[in-house]
C-alpha cells in the first residue's frame, strides 16, 4: 500500500475540524511521515476517532505524541517476517563468529540479552536449535584455535639467531656468485662512492 503526504493532509484536516498545525509542527509530521508512513497513517485515525468523540482538544499536538507510540507498535509488530529474519542472522552470527567461542551460556547471551533473538527469550526449540547448529559447528571453531596454538607455537620456537653481518670479502664473494650464474665473467661494478 503507498502512502501520499497529501492525502493523509487532508484527511487529517476533516478529521480535526479544519484546523491547521504551525508550520515547524507541519514539518515535524512531514519528517516522521517520510521515514514512518504507516504509523503517521495509524496514529491520523487513532487522533481522529479521539477528536470526533471529544476526548482531544488539540489535534495535531495529540498526533505528534501518538506517532512515535505507533512508530514502536510498528517496530513490535512488523510484517511476520522478521523473526525469520532474525533467525537468519543469529545462524550467520554462529556460522561467522559464535563457533569461536567455547560455552554455551556466552553464546546464548550473545543471541538472546543483546542479539537478534532477544525478543524471543523464551522460545525452547528455537534455544535448541540455535545449540544443535553451534554443537555442530564448534568442532570447525575447535580446530581453528588448534590450528593457530600451533602457528604461534612454532612462532616461539623458531630459531630467531640474529645472522652475523657480512664481510666485505663476502659480499664480493656473493656477487661474483650472482655473476657467474648470469654467464657474466665480469664481476658487477660497485656502487657509485663505495669503498673498494
């Protein structure tokens, strides 16, 4: 369903007899109108019904407070779809990042307390099947530390003896090496201002 500015205007001008908001309340409107359109629509109707039974005296102020009640009815109720999508991105999270982590209780507290799940802190088989897919994926995470223990160890004990500095007999050494491995009998001149 779209929603026109205008339209839900004007419907909101019969609805509350007529009256007009200032402009800054207007352009308020306008701006919660832009980002909310269904939830302006909603709270249009809720302030009507209220002015027409004499509940509300002022209209627009009413609707300015309403929205935001609306905009948060909104965002609880959605459109079905995003619990699937919430879902969706608490499996992501295990998959990326929670097969990292080696208890249960911190990834339910990543996923539930702060996480995608954390308007459905109750659901059992969702709990369940969030643990059945990190129980399953762990081995993987299990292995990763594994694997980098092992890099950083052999890191530890790698032979880290600094090399002694070469001598200028050697280097001269090292060049003709290189030399005569291009098929050149000639030794490389020396850089321009070195000592030879």
């Amino acid at each position: 369903m779209t929603f026109d500015w205008h339209t839900e205007y004007a419907r909101a001008l019969q609805a509350f007899g007529g009256d007009t908001p200032s402009a800054t309340l207007e352009q308020d409107l306008l701006d919660a109108f832009t980002q909310h359109p269904q939830a302006v629509t909603n709270a249009i109707t809720k302030i009507g019904k209220a002015y027409a039974a004499g509940k509300i005296h002022s209209p627009w102020g009413a609707l300015k407070a309403e929205i935001p009640k609306q905009v948060d009815r909104d965002i609880h109720v959605g459109d079905g779809n995003e619990r699937n999508r919430a879902i969706a991105n608490a499996e992501r999270w295990i998959h990326n990042a929670g097969l990292h982590y080696d208890r249960w209780p911190e990834i339910r507290d990543e996923l539930y307390e702060r996480g995608p799940l954390q308007h459905w802190p109750k659901d059992q088989a969702l709990e369940q099947r969030m643990h059945d897919l990190w129980d399953m994926l762990r081995p993987a995470g299990i292995a990763v530390e594994a694997a980098e223990l092992a890099r950083a160890d052999a890191w530890k004990n790698a032979d880290r003896t600094p090399m002694p500095p070469r001598t200028d007999q050697q280097i001269r050494a090292k060049a003709l090496a290189l030399a005569g491995r291009r098929g050149s009998s000639e030794p490389p001149a020396p850089p321009p201002g070195a000592a030879v």
